[in-house]
C-alpha cells in the first residue's frame, strides 16, 4: 500500500536545499533548526554522518533573536577549536530573516566564513 506523505512548504524547502549541499570534515554543513522556544545549530560531516559540533539556546536568557546570535557565536568557537574556518551554511528551509539570519551573523562575527 502507498502510504500518503504530507510534506509541508518548509520541508519542500527543506529536500531542495538539501540536494544541493553536502558537509566534508574539512568544511562541514552549519545546520539550523528553530523551534517556538529554542535555536539549535550543528556542524555536521556528511561523509561520515557525524556531529562535529552542537550549540543551543536552551539555557540562554535574552529574546530569541539575541539569543540565536548568541548561539551562532558559541558554535563559531567550537568550529575554531576544531580547526575549523569555513563552513556550507544550511537554513534547513526557513526563510533567512530574523533568528536565522542573527545565527548567521553572530557565526561570521565568531570567524566562520560562508
């Protein structure tokens, strides 16, 4: 039986940026996710499907915004204490404005390069 998928705009999004980008150890994949309460983001090496790196803002005082460039500075140290300088940023298919963009901001302001 064909089981019925219901894929939202985001997840459309989501499989198209997807196809298109790929992490390495040398210059891993920056993962964003939000939630309603939290910003996640990881770095992540596709060829070996591993986490290299992950920052949160679950323990962050502040609004969502400040606390996402908060998050985005975090995860910039842990790349730089991993060696590493340049990263493939993925939106993870939210639209690039507000805690995504702060993240990306706070994640160049911290070092990386995208």
């Amino acid at each position: 039986m064909k089981q019925s998928i219901i894929s939202t705009p985001r997840d459309r999004r989501r499989k198209r940026i997807r196809s298109k980008i790929s992490g390495t150890a040398l210059c891993p994949r920056l993962s964003v996710y939000k939630s309603n309460t939290a910003t996640y983001a990881q770095l992540i090496d596709d060829e070996h499907a591993v986490t290299l790196a992950a920052a949160s803002s679950a323990e962050i005082k502040g609004n969502k915004t400040t606390s996402a460039h908060a998050v985005g500075i975090e995860i910039a140290k842990l790349a730089q204490a991993k060696n590493i300088a340049k990263v493939v940023f993925d939106r993870g298919g939210f639209i690039y404005t507000g805690r995504i963009k702060a993240l990306a901001d706070g994640a160049r302001e911290g070092g990386l390069q995208f």
